[in-house]
C-alpha cells in the first residue's frame, strides 16, 4: 500500500454532460486510454472491474447514425470516433480475446479485447485535471450484430475491487485498486448516485472515489450485506388501482443490482400477472411487454401506482453496503465531501475466492447505492415495457417506472438512486469494506426503460489467445 494513500483526499469524478444509452438518458463520465488518450463518456458499474470501451470496427455492424458518438466515443485525431483504436495507441499491450465478463450476469452478449494500457479519469477542476494508471488492464469490446438491449452499449467504469483472472499467469488488479495502490485515493469505498434526464434542468450524476457525497444521499436507507455482488430481496410487488390493490408478487426473490444494469427481472408468473393486470401486450419479435396509447391513456386517468418492498438480508457474506434515496433540489445542494478511511488491513486486492470477516454494522462503512427504497411507490404514467425470457423455464421480465420521491413532484420515468461508500455523516468514520459489485440508480425519462436483475453465477474466463474460451 502506498504511504501517499496516507494523506489521500477522495476524488470527484468529472461528470461529462452528456446524458446517453440505448435504454434511457445517463449521466456519464470521463475516462481516456492509450496513447495518445482516446477519450469516452461512460457508466460507473458495479460488477466491472475495469474501464471497458467500445472497440473500433464493431459499428460497422450497427446500422445508427453516429454510432461512435451514440456510444459515448469522442472525437480523436480531429475526426469523429467509432470506437477505441488500440493500433492507434503505442502503450497497447495484448492479453487476449474473451467473453465480455461485465455483460454475463445481466445477459449482455459480447466479448472482449483484453490488454495493458494507460486509463485514467477525469477530476472536476481545470481541464488537465486527469489521473492516468500506466500497466491498467482494459477491455475493448464487441457486440453482437443485432440490435437491442442485449447489446453493452455504453463504455463501463469499473467499480469492483475484485481482481481479474485472465489466464494462469495473469491476474490484473482492478481500477479502484490500482488507484488506491497509486496513492490517488484513501480506500477502496466509493459513492454514487445517478443523476435523473426528469429532474429539473436534469440533475447530472455525481461519482466519488474514496468517499461520498454527503448532500446527494437521504436519511432513509437500508443495509444490504454481499459478497461479490450487492443482493437485495425484492419482498413483495402490489399493483394500486381504480378497483383496489393487487398483490403481483407474494413470493420474496434476489436481485443483483448494478449501477450500469437499469432492468428490473422478475419471474414468469409475475410477469404474465402484471401485463394482465395493467393490460400489456407481448411483442414476440421484440421479446417484451408493449403498452398501447389506449392503455397509457387508461392508466393515466386512474393514476396508478406499483409499490416495491425492498430488504436486506437474503445474503449475508462480507461487506454491507447502504442503499439510500437520492436527493433532489433546486437549486442542488453544495457538495460535502465525506472521507472514508481504509481498513486496518488492507493489502492487496481480494479474488473472488477469498473471505473477509464482517464486523458488527456499527464498525463497518457501507457503500449507499440510493438504487431502492424501503417501499418503491412506481407511477404508471408512462410507458411501460415488460420483457419476458421464452428460451428459458425461469422466466423474467422487466420494466420503465416513475418513481415516487417523496419529495418535490413526481418524476416522469426512473429509480432515483443515490450512491456512496459508508456511515452517515453524523457518525464516526468506520474503517472502509470491500465494494464489490454495487448498484446504480436508475436514470431516464418517459418511455425509457430501467432494469435490475435476477442473480446468476458469475462466469469466470480463462486462456488468453484469439479464441474465445470460458470456464
């Protein structure tokens, strides 16, 4: 561990400005690789370990109009951009093709060109204001042909301290380690919160590494414990309508949330229950729920809601995260940068193999990751989209909601989430935990849509080389 971690401060990611995504409006992020740096807006995540960003080539395939810039590509040697060059680059340095490990979770298709590279962020201050790693592993990736949300879309700024395992020889630490190692943060905790494209003059998403940002997060939350991802229970679903209040979801069940992933899966039966109740159609060819203009008119003059019952508890391995409300203002309130300090021992970046003793909750830092309340109260006043998996038994679906804030008007279409690494501000700080995987806040407008996910296990890939291979 560096001695310059010792007089650390936490960072603030730069925020680019730039609300995209093929499944709603985000708020961004800066972040460069190679060199000379080639610069993109992408999503913190959860369940990354690293920077990921779209590969050059790959929309060839893709029939959109500036597909580069769509994909958060900015414009390098005085030229728009389709993806990351790595022949552009001199630092590049091959490790091998593999699956897209983000992407295997949440039924991302793709894989991966993997390599060492200089990566780095962008701090909020003057413009030469960047912290850039030498020897990062990196991920430029490719997609499938189709089109749809099965596509990543967006590049991923990864959160998770996990270190990667490319082959037997091989075995990269994560970005969050690397700039912890380097000295450039004082832990390995993190906050976030998503922003929201609904809120005012659309409220931009704030990142903090090392800390959090006290002023972003309520006081209501809840304590989620996990290992390697970040667990909740989702406990119950109820459907409030003109003729009373339906119960669509009595059966408690898991759910991985990431900050990248705006879907929210749930099973078979729920899913055919929910499009009855709220009169969905599916579209085979799309595989989803679709909701006509004559439904969205029915639902809007009855001013309905769908409530989620969300716990903690179901998991209980190795570190506690706080999962909070965002806060909304207008104007927003000055930042209050909170530190969170290091554990007593931390040396070297866990694998997934490893376990960490928990202390009691009073003594260890959670990571608040604002992307679920106690009670979700959901407005269906837009349009809603219920995806329902046909290939497999386990079926799932997901869905766009309006979330009831509690404060401030109703807003028009997303999970405002707050994200952050620790104890309120009013208690002591506590020594930091692992993050691993944690969630995001859903953030997007009328008609977008947002997903959460159903756990799975994680695939772990292996042999460098240009043949893709899992184990």
């Amino acid at each position: 561990m560096s001695n310059a971690s010792d007089l650390a401060t936490p960072i603030v990611v730069q925020n680019s400005g730039k609300w995209l995504g093929n499944d709603g409006q985000w708020s961004t992020f800066y972040v460069h690789v190679g060199t000379p740096p080639q610069y993109f807006h992408v999503l913190p995540s959860l369940n990354s370990q690293t920077v990921y960003v779209p590969r050059t080539g790959d929309c060839q395939s893709i029939p959109v109009t500036d597909c580069g810039t769509s994909r958060g590509a900015e414009v390098f040697a005085s030229d728009s951009s389709p993806g990351f060059d790595v022949n552009a680059s001199s630092t590049w340095q091959e490790l091998g093709l593999y699956d897209l490990e983000p992407g295997t979770k949440f039924e991302l298709d793709g894989t991966s060109l993997y390599g060492y590279e200089k990566a780095g962020i962008s701090l909020i201050g003057g413009t030469n204001d960047n912290i850039t790693l030498d020897q990062q592993a990196v991920g430029a990736y490719s997609t499938p042909s189709r089109l749809g949300l099965s596509r990543l879309w967006l590049g991923r700024l990864g959160l998770s301290q996990v270190a990667m395992s490319k082959n037997e020889m091989e075995h990269p630490v994560s970005f969050l380690h690397g700039l912890k190692d380097h000295g450039y943060i004082p832990s390995l905790s993190f906050g976030y919160q998503a922003g929201a494209a609904y809120r005012y003059d659309r409220t931009p998403g704030s990142l903090v590494l090392g800390g959090y940002d006290q002023s972003r997060r309520s006081n209501e939350s809840i304590a989620v414990t996990s290992a390697t991802d970040v667990i909740v229970g989702v406990q119950g679903i109820t459907a409030s309508l003109r003729d009373g209040t339906i119960t669509v979801l009595n059966t408690a069940i898991a759910a991985v949330l990431d900050t990248a992933v705006p879907e929210l899966w749930l099973p078979f039966n729920d899913c055919d229950q929910i499009a009855s109740v709220l009169n969905l159609t599916y579209h085979e060819d799309s595989g989803r729920y679709t909701l006509t203009t004559a439904a969205h008119n029915a639902l809007q003059s009855i001013e309905g809601s769908l409530k989620f019952r969300i716990g903690a508890g179901l998991w209980i391995e190795r570190d506690v995260f706080e999962i909070s409300q965002a806060v909304f203002r207008d104007p927003m309130p000055e930042p209050n940068i909170i530190t969170i300090q290091p554990k007593l021992s931390e040396e070297s970046a866990p694998t997934p193999e490893e376990t960490t003793t928990i202390s009691s909750p009073g003594t260890i830092a959670g990571v608040t990751i604002g992307a679920s309340l106690l009670v979700f109260g959901i407005v269906l006043c837009l349009w809603l989209l219920w995806r329902k998996r046909r290939d497999e038994d386990t079926k799932k679906c997901l869905g766009t909601f309006q979330v009831l804030q509690g404060h401030g008007k109703i807003a028009p279409g997303e999970l405002a989430v707050d994200a952050k690494a620790e104890l309120d501000g009013t208690q002591n700080p506590a020594p930091e935990v692992y993050s691993p995987p944690k969630p995001h806040e859903l953030a997007h407008g009328v008609g977008e849509n947002v997903r959460v996910e159903i756990f799975a296990p994680p695939v772990m890939f292996e042999l460098a080389g240009t043949v893709v291979n899992r184990r």
